[in-house]
C-alpha cells in the first residue's frame, strides 16, 4: 500500500464520520424542534384553558349568587370546587402529566431497539 491509499483512506474516513456527525445533528435537531413546538403548543393551550376555567368559573358564581343570594357565598363554593379540581389533578399528576410526557421524550429520542433493551 502506497502513501495515496492511505491518504484515501483518511479522506474517506473524515468523509464518512462528517456525515455522520452531521445526520447527529439533524437528527438533534429535528427531535427538539418537534419537543419545543409540542411544549409550545402545551403552552397556548394551558393560557386558553386557563382563560375558559375563568369564564365558567366567573359564570358559576353568577349563577351561584343569584340562585344563592349571596356573592361571598358562590365565591366560596366556586373556589372550593376549584381547589378540589387542583386536588385531583395533583394526585392524579402521575397518571396524567408524569407518565404521557416521559412517554412522549422517550418515543421522540429512542430508537424502538432502545426502547426493547430498556424494558428488558
């Protein structure tokens, strides 16, 4: 083998390893455009949620108050209903937030033959 073989050689294995590292980062790329734009999306949807929970919220304790007579008290119902509804959520957070998220990651950034070693 001549120094030209050898210097091919070199050439081909940079070659190969660049295109490696740069299917990495495309790869590291697409993964977390897809992970922000689904926390994005999380994030508008929490802010209009919160903005509906406040409507029917403020709606109840209308409601409350006429049927009731009092706006302390629908105020107090309304609030107790929603600390009840905080309550549940925070037990339940596993099962519901927890589990669905760590879910989520672990299809977008493990190939499915990592995921079979994982459950082994």
């Amino acid at each position: 083998m001549g120094d030209t073989d050898f210097r091919k050689l070199w050439e081909e294995a940079k070659s190969y390893l660049s295109l490696h590292l740069d299917y990495g980062k495309l790869t590291a790329v697409e993964k977390l455009s897809v992970l922000l734009s689904a926390v994005a999306l999380f994030a508008v949807l929490l802010v209009i949620c919160i903005f509906v929970i406040f409507i029917i919220a403020l709606g109840l304790v209308l409601w409350l108050a006429d049927a009731l007579g009092s706006y302390w008290t629908a105020l107090l119902l309304v609030a107790m209903m929603l600390l009840s509804l905080m309550a549940i959520v925070f037990y339940m957070r596993k099962q519901w937030i927890t589990d669905p998220v760590t879910r989520f990651v672990t299809r977008l950034f493990l190939t499915p033959d990592d995921r079979e070693n994982e459950t082994k």
